[in-house]
C-alpha cells in the first residue's frame, strides 16, 4: 500500500558495534572516574590540614617568642633587683659600721688627750701608765684590723670633702688655703671618710703693720677647747 510509512531498514552494522562494547567496560570507565574523585578528596583534605597546621605552627612560633622576650625582660629585672638589694645591703652594713665607729672614736680622741696630759710619777704610776698604754693600744689595734686609718692633714691643701675649717687665720709659714694646725683628728675607714678632720686654715701672710685682722680670730668659742688637745706628731690610729 502506498499509504503505509517505510519501515527503518535493518542495519547489522550497527548491531554489531552495540554488541561489540560490553558492558563490565563500561563498568570500569565508571568506577575509574569514582575512584578518582574519590582520590582528590583525600588530596583536598591534605591540603587543608597542611594549611592549618603551618598557621598554628606560626602562631605557636609567634607565642614562644612572646614569652621569650618577656623572660629575657623578667631575668634582666630580676639581675638589676638583685644587683641593687646587693649595694644596699653594702651600703646599710657600711653605715651601721660607720655609726658605731663614730661612737667609739671620741673615746680614742679622750685616750689622746689623757696620755698628752698624764705625767707618772713613781714606780705605781708608771705601772698604771703601761696599763693604760696597752689598752689604748688595743683599741687601736682593733680599729686598724677593721680598716679605721687617721688622716694626716697638716701641711695639706684644705679639703672640704676631708677637712672641717673651724677658722681661717694669717700665716707666715704657710700660703693660703693650707691646713695649719689638726684640732681634732679625722679618719678614714676603707678609703671612705668616716670623720672629717677639724682645721684650722692659713690666709696667706697677713698685714706687714703686724696686727692681726679681726676675721682671723676664730668665731667659736670651742676653739679654744681644742687647741693643744690633738698632738698630730702622737702616734694614733
């Protein structure tokens, strides 16, 4: 019948390129491609994880050398606290030595004087005397085993961080602003001045007419208390 539409024509060609691609291949394309995606899942991850563990490992870094620095800081403050409790204790002990020296020293200066005024007379006395002259002696011994040293000011240029001018008077033997004679002794205790020395200081030769200047005369009255009391030839401290 001319109306009926043609029938598609058999085609062995192609049935034959169908049944020639079996199907466990095409299994395997599959299964390959899943095992690929399932492989650069993992790779992903790796990365990830690598990423975050080099920002802790920075983070980490970044924190010791915080707390490093803050030791160095807290080992240097705490080197200083040490350094200065050090020097105090120095300085604490020092005065204290020099607090109770200075307390002793005016006994020393009354041994002076007595033995410049003593003169024994008769076997007891000088006996007495020996006696007297071997406890001063180890006083001053003992004094000297601590560090205790007298200074010798007479003759010297006047000082202030050694001597204490008590007056300033005309000489003729020496020039101005030269100690002339010790009124009372002054000492050093390791090389640090633990009392000064009371002076008196020359001016320089006074007026050719031979009166002496008013300001020559000392101003206190205690001057006198001490003239010929220290003998600087005696030997002391």
């Amino acid at each position: 019948m001319s109306g009926d539409a043609p029938t598609p024509a058999h085609d062995p060609a192609a049935e034959g390129l169908e049944a020639s691609v079996p199907l466990e291949s095409v299994a395997s394309i599959n299964s390959d491609e899943g095992q690929s995606s399932a492989q650069s899942a993992p790779l992903a991850d790796n990365e990830a994880r690598l990423q975050q563990l080099e920002q802790e490992h920075s983070s980490l870094r970044e924190e010791h050398e915080t707390l490093r620095s803050q030791y160095m800081r807290i080992a240097a403050d705490f080197d200083n606290f040490r350094k200065r409790q050090s020097r105090d204790q120095d300085d604490l002990r020092f005065q204290l030595i020099c607090t109770t020296l200075s307390e002793i020293l005016p006994v020393v200066d009354n041994f002076e004087r007595a033995r410049q005024q003593l003169e024994p007379q008769g076997e007891e006395a000088q006996a007495l005397h020996r006696s007297y002259q071997g406890l001063y002696k180890q006083l001053v011994d003992v004094l000297k085993q601590m560090g205790v040293a007298s200074m010798r000011v007479v003759g010297q240029v006047f000082d202030p961080t050694l001597h204490e001018a008590v007056s300033r008077e005309p000489s003729e033997e020496h020039p101005e602003d030269v100690v002339t004679e010790e009124l009372q002794r002054g000492y050093h205790l390791n090389g640090r001045v633990l009392r000064h020395a009371l002076v008196k200081v020359s001016m320089g030769p006074g007026p050719q007419s031979g009166a002496s200047p008013s300001s020559a005369q000392p101003n206190d009255d205690s001057t006198a208390t001490f003239q010929g009391e220290a003998d600087p030839a005696q030997p002391g401290v």
